[in-house]
C-alpha cells in the first residue's frame, strides 16, 4: 500500500501535465519549422534562395493565412510538405506569425 501511494506521490506532477502545458504558438512553430530557411525575422536566408521575404509589402498584400497554409500543405520549390509534420491548426498559426511580420516593418 506505502508503495503504491509513494509511486502515486512521484506521478502526480506528471499527470498534472495537460496538453496546454504543451502549447504552442506560431512564433515557437515558425522558429522552430521555418527559421532555418526563412530567418527568425522574416528575411530568406541563403538556402531559401529566390523565396519571398515576409517582411516585403508586396508579400504581405498578397498572402493570406489562407495561401500560406496551402503552401504548407502543398510545399513549393525546395520547400517541402509540412502535411506529415504540423496540423492544419498549427500551420494557421504558423501563418498568424509569418503575417505578423507586417507590423514589424
């Protein structure tokens, strides 16, 4: 009995652990999935060669989280599918941060 209420004792912060412990944002995802190619402050780095800058007006006017999200799920050029990686929730919010780049202009 003092055996399973101490094994209980040292599960209890575990079990505590919701899955909003866990939560993530589009600013986490992006620097997380995104960064690497596309810079953590929106401007394409050398290996994402001729993409997009996020911080680019033209850019930001033309895309919608709409359109970002289909170019998660479809990729582009050397971009690849992020079907397998992130779900369609997490890219909307992957999308929110990329779009978020206009304001930091």
């Amino acid at each position: 009995m003092r055996k399973s209420i101490s094994l209980l004792a040292l599960m209890a912060p575990i079990l505590a652990l919701t899955p909003a412990a866990f939560a993530e944002d589009g600013k986490t995802l992006y620097d997380a999935k995104c960064a690497l190619c596309h810079g953590k402050d929106g401007v394409a780095k050398s290996v994402a060669k001729g993409s997009r800058n996020f911080i680019d007006p033209e850019f930001q006017k033309a895309a919608t989280v709409e359109s970002i999200v289909k170019m998660m799920t479809d990729g582009r050029n050397k971009m690849p599918s992020f079907k397998e990686k992130l779900s369609v929730e997490q890219m909307k919010m992957v999308a929110d941060h990329v779009k978020s780049f206009a304001a930091a202009k």
